[in-house]
C-alpha cells in the first residue's frame, strides 16, 4: 500500500467577509458593510509578500453577494480579477466562492486550474435547523454546481461538513449523490471530510463533530467513492495525531491547503509543518506536496493555464 499523504501550499485570499447567508456554524462570515472588499493592490501586495516560502495555490475564498444583488457583478469581476492578478504572479487560482451561475463558472473556468463547493449534507432538513436563513445552502442547487462544473469539464473538489445535525444515514446519501455526479462526469478530484468545531463566532449548540467518528466516515467514504477520488482531512482540524493516523490508515490520502492562515477555521491552528512531518513519519507515511489541479485533468485545462501548470509539474519533479 502507497504510504503518500499530498497537501497543496496554499495562501487564502478573501475577496470579502460579507455574505447574504447565515449559516448559524459560521465562524467567518460578516454582515453587508461590515467588511470592506479587498482591493487588487492590497490583494497584489499579500501575494508579492509570499516570495519564497514555496505557496503555488492562490485559495480565492469569500463570502456571498446575492445573485439578484445590484453588486453581484462587482463582486464577480473582483474575483475575476484576482483570479488574473494570481495567475501573472505565478500562482495557480482555486475558486470556491459559493453558488455562481452556469455562465459565470464558465468565465472562471478560463483562469482557474479547479474550482470546489463543498456540498456539506443533502438532507433538506438541516434548512430547518442550521441553513435556516442559508438559501444557498438548499442542497438541489448545490448539486446543481456539480453537474455544471462536469458538463464545463472543471476539475471540481466537494465535500461534506460534519456535526452539523446530520445522521449517520445522511452521510451515506451524501457520499452516494457525489459519487453518481462524478460516475457521470468524471470530475470530482477530491473529497474533503470536514468536522465542524465550534469557534468564537458560532452561534450552534452542541460541541461539533465528535472527532473520534472521523476515521469511521473516512471508511466509509472509501467504500461508496469511487478510487480515482481522493478523500481529504483538514490537519488543522485533527488536533490528536492519533485519529489523523487513524483517518489515513482507513483511505484519507490528502490533507488539503497548508499555508500561513486558516480563513475558515481561524480559531484552529495548523499543526506546526515540522510536527506534521513528524507524526506522518512516525508510521512510514510521506508528505507531499501537490498543485490543485490533479494531474489527470491538465488537459481539461484552457491553453494558458496548461502552460502554466507544466511549469509548476516540472518545478515540483526538480525539487525531490
Ligand atoms: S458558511 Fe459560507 S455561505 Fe454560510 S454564512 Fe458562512 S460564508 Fe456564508
């Protein structure tokens, strides 16, 4: 069995906080006016500021404007214009910016290597409970980005958000919903198992995720998925060695962005890089790194961006 364990260096730029959702979990978000957007200078300033410390992913992460809002194509062509902003610095764009429109996701398509929404649970009945004044959150339209992301042919990464009020059985639905999308597309890369822990914002009751659980869904992740999809685990998250190891060893073999500042779970910090290095070693398992678009989707990619990523293949080939 491969003892390869992957992770993207990446660096999360926030076009803005503000977003029309109130998702009752949410340890990021801010209301209209409260969080001023991200101006490209000061986005250009950030990126220039990571000279060296080896980050090839650009996170472009925000919050939602509404899509009837008379600022949504604003808030559209800023990210737009990240996305460019990152691409001439040499980074390589993710977008995951909520809910677009077939016709927008198409646009970003063109200065993206991959894009992701995370689908968290299909069960509608959490829109009584914690997505109660989340229209974004309504899971038909969600699964809606999924097939569209596949009919455009974007490498797409989804996930699951756990210990949000779901069941055992939700889970199941869930994985079986992502795992049909991707038989028909064959586009989903990965897959990230994500435990809700509270943070100081949060308004849910209850104490998150029991993170004892993780490895069990991990399983049974592996067994609905299909192989050529990777399941990921936020290390950040898993603050007890012992249940990342546990979460490998039952077919976690991702750990997603590592970088300077975790935007959505601000209140927990990664285990320091060397640490994890350490954890990982200590049962035979290797970090390393990966861009975030896998390889068996460069030819998807518009022309540009192929360039691009071939130079970044070539740079990580040369550095082992
Ligand atoms: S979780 Fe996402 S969609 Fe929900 S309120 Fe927070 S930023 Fe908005």
């Amino acid at each position: 069995m491969s003892r390869i364990v992957t992770y993207s260096s990446a660096y999360t730029v926030v076009p803005t906080y503000e977003c029309f959702n109130h998702c009752s979990y949410c340890n990021f978000r801010s209301d209209q006016g409260k969080s001023s957007w991200l101006s490209l200078s000061e986005a250009e300033k950030q990126l220039l500021s990571l000279n060296n410390q080896g980050i090839i992913e650009a996170l472009i992460l925000s919050g939602e404007v509404h899509p009837k809002s008379k600022y949504r194509q604003a808030w559209f062509q800023l990210i737009h214009s990240l996305c460019r902003l990152a691409l001439s610095l040499g980074f390589l764009p993710h977008t995951n910016v909520g809910l677009l429109s077939k016709s927008e996701m198409k646009e970003l398509k063109q200065v993206n290597v991959s894009m992701g929404l995370m689908l968290e649970q299909i069960t509608p009945k959490l829109l009584r409970t914690v997505h109660r004044n989340a229209p974004s959150k309504i899971p038909d339209l969600r699964l809606q980005q999924l097939e569209w992301a596949g009919e455009l042919r974007i490498p797409f990464t989804t996930g699951l958000l756990l210990g949000i009020g779901e069941t055992v059985n939700d889970w199941t639905e869930t994985l079986e919903a992502i795992a049909n999308i991707h038989q028909k597309w064959g586009h989903i890369q990965e897959v990230i198992l994500q435990p809700y822990s509270p943070g100081r914002q949060q308004e849910l009751n209850g104490g998150g995720f029991e993170m004892n659980l993780l490895p069990e869904v991990v399983a049974i992740a592996s067994n609905i998925l299909p192989s050529d999809i990777t399941l990921q685990i936020p290390p950040n998250l898993v603050t007890q060695p012992e249940i990342l190891l546990a979460c490998l060893e039952t077919g976690a073999r991702d750990l997603g962005g590592i970088g300077p500042l975790d935007e959505v779970n601000p209140n927990y910090p990664h285990l320091h890089y060397q640490a994890l290095v350490k954890v990982l070693e200590s049962r035979g398992w290797q970090l390393i790194k990966r861009l975030p678009v896998y390889s068996e989707y460069d030819d998807w990619l518009p022309e540009n961006l192929k360039d691009i990523v071939s130079k970044w293949r070539m740079r990580l080939l040369m550095s082992k």
